[in-house]
C-alpha cells in the first residue's frame, strides 16, 4: 500500500488523443477533478456513466482511478481519453501499486494545483478504513462523494470531524463539499428531498421506511393483503441462491443494513441534534434471525436450519393477517417521540407499505409539518450498481455546479 | 407602471438594525440577491421562509417585493430587517409605484452591481406578461424561479429564447440560472428527479402521473377499489364550495392545467426534442366537462347543471368497476410511442394510483431504463402555499450554493 510519489508515472499513463492545447484552452479550469477509490460493480458504473453520457466529460474528469491493488493517473486535461480506454487492462497494469491514502491525498492537492480545478473523491468502496480518512481528505479541501455508509453510520465521533470540514451549507466558501445520497436508497431522492425539507424549516415528525431491499423482496413475497402461502425459510433460501441476500442472510435478517440507515438519516435531522445515535450499534433493532442460530457461521448451515422456525413466522404473519395487516420490515425515526427503531411491524392492506409496494423497492415516507395530512412518498428499486451510480454522479455534478 | 427611476427611494425604505460595517463585512458579498415580484399567498410564505429559517438570511438577500400597485427595495446589506417588520404595510405604503419591468431590471442591475452579488428573480405570479418577460431577465444576468407554469407551458418560442439564456448545464459559467421545481407537484422531488437521471444518462422510457390535486381529490372521492356511491356532481359541488377546485371548476375539469404540467415535464426530456408539444394547447387533452356545459360561463350554473350528467359519469365508473379498476385522470409521456396526452384512464384496484393515492395527493411515476422492473415513484401534496414555497426556496438555495 505504499510508493515513492518522487518515481510516479504521473500524468503519463493514460493515452491523450486530445491535442494538449486545445483541450487545455477548452477546459483546464473548468468542471471538477473526480478520484475514483473502489472499482467493483457501483465504480465500473460509475465509470461507465462519467465517460459516456453527454455533456460529462466537460464537468466531471476522471484523474484518478485505485483499488486495492494499483492506482491509474490520468492527466487533468485529457480526461475523455479514459472513454474509448479499456481503462480496467490499464489499471491492472499500472507500475504504480495502490497509493497509501496519505499518498493519494498527497498527488490530489498536486493535481488541483496544477488544473487549477477542485478535486472530489468518490468513495466507492464499503471500506470502514476508507470511511475512516474522510476528515483528512477534507482537512486537504478535496470533497467527498461516496455510497459507503461506514462514516455516516459509524462512531459519531467521526461523523462529528467529518461536519467539522464540510461546508455545503457555508454561503460563499469555496470549501470541501460531501454528498451522501447513494447512502440510503441508491439514486432515490431520499437525502436530497431530507435535506430541502430542513433547509426550507420545515419540520420532520417521523420518518417511516421500508429501507432494506432484501427484507422488502422477503416480506413481499411472505405477507400479503390476500395471506401468505410460502414459507418464511423458502423464500430466504430463493432469495439467497438468486443473490437477493448477502452471502450470509444473517447480514440481512440482522436488520443491521437498516440500523445504518437510520443512523445516516437521524443525523440529517435537527431536532435529533441531541439525542443522537452514537453508531448504527445503538440504534434498537429487531433481529429476524432466530436466537439459536444467531452464532451460526455458514450461510449454508443457516438457510438449512431455518425450516425449523418457519411455525414461529407464521404465527406472525398470521396475527397479522386476521387484523387485516401485513407485515413489513422497517425502519423509523419518530422525532416527536425522540424513538428510532429497525423492527418487524404491520401495517393495515391499504397502506402504501403494504399495497404500493412491491418486488424489492425501498418506500420511504416523510411525515412533516407541511406534509402532515399525508406523508411526502418516495418509492423504487434501492440497489443496485446503475441506480447506485446514478445517486453518485448526480452528487458529482452537483459538486461541478458549486466549485467550477 | 412606470416610475422615474432616478427619483427611487433607493436603499432607504426598510430601517437597517444592523451596524452597516458589521453586516458589510460579514456578508457583502456571501448569498445572492431575491427579488420577489408577486406577494400573495405562495409569496408571503416564500418571504416568511426567507426570513425566519434559520440560516437563509445569510444566502439569501431580499432586495425588492414588488406587487401589482408597489415596488418595495431593501439595501443589500441588511436583508434581515424585513423579518421583524411588517412588509406588507412597508410595500403597501411605499412610495415607489410598481415598477415596469424594464425600469425593475434595471434597478436589480444597479443593486446586484453596488453589492457585488449574484441576483435571482423570483415570479410568483401566475402572469403571462411576467413570464414573457424571463428571457430578459436572463438577457441581464438576472436568475429566475417560479411556480409560474405559463413560461415553460407556453408558447415554445418563449421557451427556446429562456434556453438560450439559461446556463445551468454549462460547467464554469457564472451566468443565469434558472429553476423550475415548484412548476410541477409543488415541492415535491419531481423535476429535480428527472433532471438528475437525465443527466446521469438514464433513458426515460414513460412519465406517468395524477398532476391535479383536484382531479385528484374527485377521483379518489368517486372512483375506489370497492366502487363508488358518491355522485360525481356532488363530489365537484363539495369540492367548489370548500375551495378545492378553481371558482370555475372548468379550469380544473379541462384538464388544461394537466396539459400545461406535460408541456413542461416533456420538453425536459431529451429524446422528445423534435416531437415536442408547440404549447399545452397541443397537448391531447380530454376535458371532463361535458360538452354542453363547455360554454356556461359561471361556476354557479356549471355545478348547478352537472347533475344531468351524472349518469354519464356512473356508466363509465361502473365499467372500470366491473374490470376490477378504477378510473384516474393522468397524464402520460411515452416517449417509446412518443404519445403525450392527459387524459381519464383505468387503472386496476392493486395499481399505486388506485390502491395507495387519496386525497389530493399528486402521485408520479418515472419509467426508465434503470428503474424499469417498477418505476421511481414519488407522492404528495402537490399544492398549497406553503409546500410550494418550498419547492422555490430550495431553488433559490441552489442558486445560492452556485452564484455565491
């Protein structure tokens, strides 16, 4: 993980079709520099998006791509040549090993300085050491962007360091920005619409969501307005042979993925301000995972053992049924009642949790002052590389609106 | 509607609480300058948002109200002594009649100049003069925002001139903005969902919605899951006298308010460009009113006369019953058919637009490339003062964030 910046390839890696001066009278201060950390599936489609899609190039350059293995440079006026580029053979072969983080911030503040452009990191790896380095990048002025959950839901002490740099709500600074809205819901408008809400003085009463795709896809398949008549154990096993869950369904049945989001989201909220999570850990959650198998460590031994708890969902879901609800796994943030809990709940068939919602969609409702006879809804698929991408790149843009 | 501008009150009507040299160097040159044309309901609570939540005064600068009788013009310096004053006595008594336009733009050049900010033009009127005026606005550097659907509905010709202004896709311009959000759905995320999955590069395949609260309301009211047992006259009877519909109700049952919502949403898509409607009058459009009552020129006669009709209403009802649905008022954008049109359609009693709308909630829903399983849905008040207020206020902080 370390190099000697003295011997880096710098600026020489990637090919430049572009004639220098042109693309330097074009857009050598225009747009922001973009630093790719983490190419999986979201970063690929990131990639995908920032080289392909019309009006980009010029706003968006890519001067940096890292994963755990290497670190490709481009050059801060050559940005397109990554498009037609077989960019992944490029940075499989990089002579350069994948910069310390200290390092890459290091070649960052270089190439702002020589772009004279501002300069974004995007975070797309779910990394807790990456999450852990926000404040220093910052603390160097280069924003941040990222759908990694770890720094907003983790310890509140970095969170707290990481609101220490961010200046999005200081009018006129030119300071490092973060944008976060592929943290809860992928590309849905869930941040974005949190944060106009507050800006404007409205006031959030509740937040109520079905927030995890996985349970939402389980549940909906599960309990139905018209019953149910699969078992609990089956649809698990489905969903885990189809990729619908993480290689170990406790990951998902632990209601931690959901714990995490209210953390990110309660600290959006003001009148939190003192009653906030110290983690995602604090958050009370319900565990779907039956007491006995909770220390059991294959994911395989846990969908086979899970048959002999399907009496237990059942019962459940029947109780529910004979009310007339269904049951769904949520998460809210009840202002009034200062409350924020990830539980097993019902809702009666002709609410939208139960009626609207369907596949694996998020549903997110915004109970507020303004939107108090009805909540405000969001709705739509909440995963996903492309969707995530999207939440990423609109937070890119709006960085290359406010800092070129 | 014309002052000489020479002799203006300049600077000097609203009191200044605050030590000039303070404020001064605190925010001489932070936020960007409002000026507010149009202080009725939507704007008073604009002006009410603008001066008490906490923050905004610091970005956002209220420069001039103006009405149809007064212009009123505050000092650069110190926005906020409109907050403990009574500005609706301060611009009544004003001494400055309402300015042309013109003369208006050419005192906000002289104010955005002497205060070194950046100044946004807020229209809050639903006026057709005003709106012909945004391209020069523009033309001045000045931005606009509105809920003022006449401009981007209207005559395509004032929508390209408002084009070629318009520089808010243009990396590292420091030129004029202008957003658009409370145009459709009030505050709801419905523009700025379409403009970011635009520009992320998603293809939007179809926009599907109910854009009238009150057509809205009536269907809810009439068309249900379980049938129907209201008359629809009552209903529009009902709605009238509790101010839910239009003095006319003809202008909501038209359903040219629906036209003009498609006119704006589709000339935002870019694979409709060369298809797009010349204005909302030519958008297909299936008035509700029946066609002998389309000439009665009084809402009184017009509810007085609905009952004769309501057998029509019924049959129609009964058969969307009889198919297990309901029936809506939508708008529709395929852009694969590259079909726009507002008109009554059948939707089955488990669809979102049957099972989870009520009141008079807007529900809309974009079908893309990336969301094409189920589509990105968003639902809620789509009017009222105060929602739409906000939709402006979140515009204006956006210019803030990037002319400041």
């Amino acid at each position: 993980m370390h190099s000697d910046s003295s011997r880096l390839p710098y600026y020489s890696t990637i090919p430049t079709p572009q004639s220098p001066i042109e693309s330097a009278s074009m857009s050598a201060t225009q747009g922001i520099n973009v630093a790719i950390i983490g190419v999986g599936l979201v970063g690929t489609s990131v990639i995908q998006q920032l080289t392909t899609v019309a009006g980009l190039s010029s706003k968006l350059h890519i001067v940096a791509l890292q994963n755990s293995k290497k670190t490709l440079f481009s050059t801060p006026t050559s940005p397109l040549s990554l498009a037609g580029a077989d960019w992944k053979s490029l940075l499989a072969n990089s002579s350069t090993s994948a910069l310390a983080l200290p390092d890459l911030v290091q070649e960052l503040q270089k190439i702002t300085r020589d772009s004279g452009r501002h300069t974004a990191v995007v975070d797309n790896t779910s990394d807790e050491k990456v999450a852990a380095f926000y404040p220093e990048f910052l603390a160097a002025g280069l924003s941040v962007v990222t759908p990694n959950k770890k720094a907003f839901s983790g310890p509140i002490e970095l969170y707290n360091d990481i609101l220490k740099y961010k200046s999005n709500d200081v009018a006129g600074s030119k300071g490092p920005l973060v944008y976060q809205e592929s943290t809860v819901g992928a590309g849905l408008p869930i941040i974005s619409s949190l944060t106009d809400l507050i800006a404007t003085g409205d006031e959030i009463t509740k937040i109520e969501g079905v927030f995890s795709g996985t349970l939402s896809y389980i549940f909906n398949e599960f309990s139905t307005p018209k019953g149910g008549d699969k078992k609990f154990s089956d649809i698990v096993k489905f969903a885990k042979e189809n990729g619908y869950t993480e290689p170990h369904p406790n990951d998902d049945l632990s209601g931690s993925d959901v714990a995490r989001k209210l953390a990110i989201l309660s600290r959006l909220v003001p009148e939190l301000k003192d009653a906030l999570p110290q983690g995602y850990l604090s958050v009370p959650t319900h565990s779907l995972t039956p007491a006995p198998l909770a220390d059991v460590a294959s994911g395989e031994e846990y969908v086979q053992r899970l048959p002999e708890f399907d009496a237990d969902y059942d019962k459940l879901n029947k109780e529910a049924f004979d009310q007339g609800s269904v049951l769904r796994y949520v998460g809210v943030i009840d202002v009034k009642k200062g409350e924020i809990k990830a539980s097993l709940e019902t809702y009666p068939a002709t609410h939208p949790f139960a009626s609207s919602l369907s596949g694996s969609d998020n549903i997110i409702a915004f109970h507020t002052k303004r939107y108090s006879a009805r909540p405000l809804l969001v709705q739509g698929s909440g995963a996903g590389a492309d969707v995530t991408a999207m939440g990423v790149v609109a937070d890119l843009i709006k960085i290359a609106e406010r800092r070129s």
